[in-house]
C-alpha cells in the first residue's frame, strides 16, 4: 500500500499577517497617543493675527469642495495639533495666506490625495484583499493542514506505513504473548481463511503489564509482521479542554482507519481516557465520558472482520470501564509480565548486538543477577555499561562496567565523595555482614551476590541478595527466613555495638510489609484462614492509596498482636544465628573495612577457607589506588 505523504510548502501568509498587525499597532498606538484639536475658520483667523501658528498645512479636498487645514500653535504640546475644514473658495485660502505671510510662516499645500491612483488602490483594494486572506488561511488552511486552531476534531494519530521495521525477531522472549497475537498477523494477511470457518477475529485486545515489558514494541512488531498501517496514538491525545473535542478526535480516527482498512490502531495507556465512568473523589470528568462514550460506539460501529484491528496497552487495568472489557471490544487480554531468566537473557543478547562487549562478559551471567527488570531496565543497564565504558576510555564492556551500570540502577550512583567517620563506616560494616550472614546460614534466604559499604542513594551500604531460582509461590518459611535476614542488620549492630541506628529503616518497611501480609492477606497466622484487608485502587488517583477494612477494633488488635510476634520470633531466631557466628561476621565485616566491596565469589572464599582468594591482592592495590585518589581530590576541593 502506498501512502502519499503532503510536500512541506513554505508559507509565507502568516509572516505578512505578522507585519501588517505589528505596522497596524504601531500606528494605533501613535493615533491613541496623539490629541488633535477641531477649531473653526474664526478661531484660526485669530491665531494667525496673534502670531501664535508655527505650523500650517493646507490639503484640497477636490470631491468634496473643501479644504482640510491642520497645524499646531506655539502653546501645543508635542502630540498635540488643530484641524478644521473650509469650503472651497478662493476668498477664504487667500485670506489665511495672506495673514501667514504677515506674519513670515510658511504654509505647506498638499496635493489632492484622490489624484493618486496607487493611493486609492491601497486604500480600497488592499484591505479587501487581506481580509479575504485572512478568512482563507484561517478556514481553509488550517482546516487541512490538521495543526490549526480550528481543527480540534482531528485525530492526533500518527500513520506509520505497514507498520514500520519493527518484527518479532526485535522482540526477545514473549513467546506466549507472541503465540496469542500470531492469530491477529494470520487475519490481517488472509481474512478469508477466518471468515470460511465462521470465525470471528477479536475487535480489540488488551496487552497488560509493568511499565517496560515491551507492551508496545509487541505492538509494532504485530502490525510489521503483517506489514499493515499501524496508527499509534496515546489515550491522553483524546482528551481535550473543550467538551466534544475527543470524541470528534475519536470519529476522525476510525474514520481514516476504515479508509486504510486492514490496518491496525494502537492506543498506548488507554487508562488515560477508558477509566471507570461515574467514580472517583471528584466525580467524573464529562470530555473524558464522553470520549470514552464514543471509543465505546465505535467500536460496535464497524463490523466483524472488516480489517481494523484495535491493540490497547495499560498497567492498570482495575481501573478501566468494564464496558471496554467485554465481549465484542477488547475481547482478549494478554498479559506481558517481567521476563524470566531465560527471557532476559534473550533481551540481552537483542540490545548487546550494537555494544562492544569484553569476552569475560557473560549474558547468562548477567541475566540471573536481574531479576524483577523489565526489558527496558535491561537495556538501560547495558547503556549505562556503555556509558561507564567510555568515561574510563575502554575499548570493550567489562564485567567492572557491568556491575557498576547494576549497582547504579538499582541503588544509585556511588557516593565517593561523602564522608563519613570510622565508627560508621565500622557500624555499616556488621550491618551489611549480618544480612550476608543471615543469607548464607538460612537455606530458604536469598543468595548474597555482592556486598558494600560504599554509600549509594540514601543508602549507607548495599547488599545484593537474589533468590537461588525464580518461583512464582512463596512460602511461609521462605517469607519467615526473609523477614529474618532483612531483621540481620539491625540485630548485628545489637550485638557489636549494643546501641542501634537508623541505618535499618528501609529493611524495618520491607520486613513489616511482608508481615503483615502474611497476617491479613495470606492466612499464614493464628487468626486462621481469613484475608481481612485487600488493597483498593482510587480510580480517580489511579494509584493504590487506601486499604478496605472489615473487621473490628478488637480483630485490629489481634493483628497488631500477631505482626509484632512474626518480627519478634524473626529477630530472636538472626539472634541466635548471629551470635553463633559471631567469628564469621567479625571475619566479613574487617574484609569489608578493608576492601569496601565484597562479590559471591570473595565471600565464599571467606566461608570456606577464612580469606580473600590470593589472585585478590591486586584487588587490595587497586583499593588503596582509589583511596589516594579520594584524598587527592578532596584537598583539591578544599
């Protein structure tokens, strides 16, 4: 299919409007500014004799069978002048020049105005002329352009000719989402295979998920894939000011879908405009029902495989209009979640391909230390890498830029230059030695990737722990033991310091979340099986900001009761284990005084054998190097 695309004309109206505003304005403002004062024939007369005219000028009006007079007086301010008109008669303007002459003043004669043939074409012709380009740039040209002021109803969506480049070889992993949107392809390319067996393709489906999961890249690939127009266009373009302006928008698009039919129409974040009608803390907004109204119309507007096919994407979707979820609309919902190991490796490999990467790079590697990135995380990690490789003037990604590029997505950038006193730094230390602890001696707990106690964020060290496999149930003991090793911080500075810090913060929000979730969610208490609290989504706010309670104050009571008793029984249990082990956290936190930043490899090495691998001792240099770096740098700020 071939699509015209309109030549980019230069247009030169809107400059000569521009002018002539800004010339008109300027001599507005000097008539506003200017006072002319009318007098009769018998006042200038008297003037004349009084010696008191500086300035005379005298203009034949032929047609009229007048003369216009005008001047100023010697008591006349800059701006300020007289006019008065005569009849045409040679006994008066000899009169008024024989009196000037009296008095030695030279009075300026004009020519007749109405002599000049140019003058009269400037004055009748040339205004007609602009305003009749004016009503025609204004109604007709930016009525077809589609970016005037009067073209409110146009939709905003843009045309991409049969669905640009983008295919399923650019979308790494979704291998079910894929097989789920294989059918839309099939459709678009042979109709008619579908229409003989009597089947009726979905009108609409719905691609749900995080933010980043490649919810509209699987879009585009689905419209390149059967290289159809793909329309692209966000749910929040529909909504306008003014009441109609959206479901004008809405009209226009199917509109132009219909002519370009088989096509494929893309709305990304369709919550913006397909909310719940008639809820929220300020009620609804009418422009918004009303689009939504006509999205609704449209959609049982066109007919079953006619060849226009509707693909939404949301991260929300407890908040959309059940209208839009039914049968005959959005018929199908796919849901495209976070990768999983074997996907992220995949993603890797997609973005890696225009990146220089070391060979003691693994992607595998890489892959099982992200769990919880989405595809967009993924290749912002490995541009962060990129980037970190060209400050250092590398030639190739190492695994140094790597975890680095990890470390900054996760936490933050290092903060190298804050300073903070040993005693801390000894405090952060057995804080982040009795996670790791925790993590080792506890066989549900997470594994302990890497340790340090450079401030990162608002966070005075990091601790990366992973799950040994990714699962999609938990259980009890393994949200017990998680509890446990997040309470591992703050119980190992009880037992080195016996004083505590504000340093666990963080893992007290974490540790009582998952609490008391087990208590009024999971059933994992003494209260029994019951979910006595569900989260609750303000459609207004589009966000969760409330939690529904249907229990009493007493039953309130009982949970307060049974949350403090998890984290107690969790905090006496990293008790325990900690002063059981009291030598190995000692022997973790001293390497990490030392060496500030521990990985897997090193801390199994301390578990095992009581030091650092020997192939470390370059390690140790660098260390200092960057020390005496420091240092330099802070007396060269101070």
């Amino acid at each position: 299919m071939n699509i015209k695309k309109p030549k980019k004309t230069m247009n030169f109206l809107p400059y000569i409007l521009l002018f002539v505003v800004i010339f008109g304005s300027y001599f507005y403002v000097n008539r506003l500014s200017s006072k002319i004062n009318n007098i009769d024939y018998n006042k200038l007369t008297i003037e004349l004799e009084s010696n008191n005219v500086k300035e005379l000028n005298v203009t034949p009006k032929n047609s009229s069978g007048i003369y216009v007079i005008t001047g100023k007086l010697n008591s006349y301010a800059k701006n300020e002048s007289f006019k008065l008109s005569v009849p045409l008669t040679d006994t008066l303007i000899s009169s008024i020049y024989d009196k000037a002459k009296e008095n030695n003043l030279e009075v300026t004669t004009n020519s007749n105005p109405e002599n000049s043939l140019w003058l009269n074409i400037l004055i009748n012709v040339v205004p007609i002329l602009m305003i009749g380009g004016l009503l025609y740039y204004t109604f007709v040209k930016l009525g077809s352009n589609g970016k005037g002021t009067f073209d409110f109803g146009k939709s905003r969506a843009k045309l991409s000719e049969e669905g640009g480049t983008k295919t399923f070889k650019d979308v790494a992993g979704l291998v079910e989402e894929k097989e789920e949107v294989q059918e839309l392809i099939d459709f678009l390319r042979n109709p008619k295979k579908f229409t003989k067996m009597g089947a009726r393709i979905p009108k609409g489906v719905l691609l749900v998920g995080p933010p980043g999961t490649g919810k509209t890249l699987l879009a585009k690939a689905v419209a390149g894939e059967a290289k159809v127009p793909f329309f692209y266009i966000s749910g929040s373009d529909f909504v306008e000011l003014f009441v109609g302006v959206g479901a004008s928008r809405v009209r226009d698009m199917f509109k132009q879908a219909k002519q370009t039919a088989p096509c494929l129409i893309f709305i990304d974040e369709i919550d913006a405009v397909g909310r719940e009608r008639g809820t929220g803390l300020g009620g609804g907004h009418d422009e918004r029902e009303q689009t939504l109204n006509q999205l609704l119309s449209e959609m049982d507007g066109f007919g079953e495989n006619e060849g226009i096919i509707i693909i939404a994407a949301t991260n929300r979707p407890d908040v959309l209009d059940p209208a839009l979820l039914r049968p005959g609309r959005f018929d199908r919902q796919v849901t495209v979640d976070l990768p999983d190991v074997r996907e992220r490796e995949a993603i890797l490999k997609v973005h890696a391909k225009n990146k220089i990467l070391a060979p003691s790079v693994k992607l595998e590697y890489l892959a099982k230390r992200t769990p919880g990135f989405s595809g967009a995380g993924l290749e912002n990690l490995l541009n962060e890498a990129a980037l970190l490789a060209v400050r250092r003037n590398k030639s190739a990604i190492t695994m140094s830029e790597i975890d680095e590029a990890t470390d900054r997505v996760i936490a933050g950038p290092a903060k190298i230059s804050r300073k903070y006193t040993d005693r801390e730094k000894k405090v952060v230390a057995y804080h982040e030695a009795g996670h790791a602890v925790i993590g080792i001696k506890l066989s549900h707990a997470d594994i302990v990737q890497k340790i340090t106690i450079i401030p990162r964020g608002n966070a005075g060290g990091y601790n990366l722990m992973m799950p040994s496999e990714e699962t999609y149930l938990s259980t009890k003991t393994e949200l017990l033991e998680r509890i446990t090793g997040l309470l591992g911080g703050r119980t190992s500075e009880e037992l080195e310091f016996n004083e505590v810090t504000t340093g666990a913060h963080n893992d007290f929000e974490k540790a009582t979340k998952i609490a008391r979730a087990m208590v009024t969610e999971y059933g994992m208490s003494n209260l029994g099986l019951v979910q006595l609290e569900q989260q609750e989504g303000g459609v207004f706010l589009g966000r969760d900001y409330n939690k529904s309670r249907n229990f009493s104050n007493e039953m309130a009571h009982e949970i307060d009761e049974e949350v403090r008793k998890i984290m107690d029984d969790c905090h006496k249990k990293a008790k325990e284990i900690l002063t059981k082990n009291k030598n190995l956290v000692k022997l973790i936190a001293d390497a990490l005084l030392e060496y500030e930043t521990l990985t897997k490899e090193e801390i199994d090495s301390l578990v095992e054998t009581g030091h650092m691998p020997e192939e470390d001792n370059s390690k140790k240099e660098e260390v200092e190097t960057k020390k005496t770096s420091k240092k330099e740098e802070v007396k060269e700020n101070e």
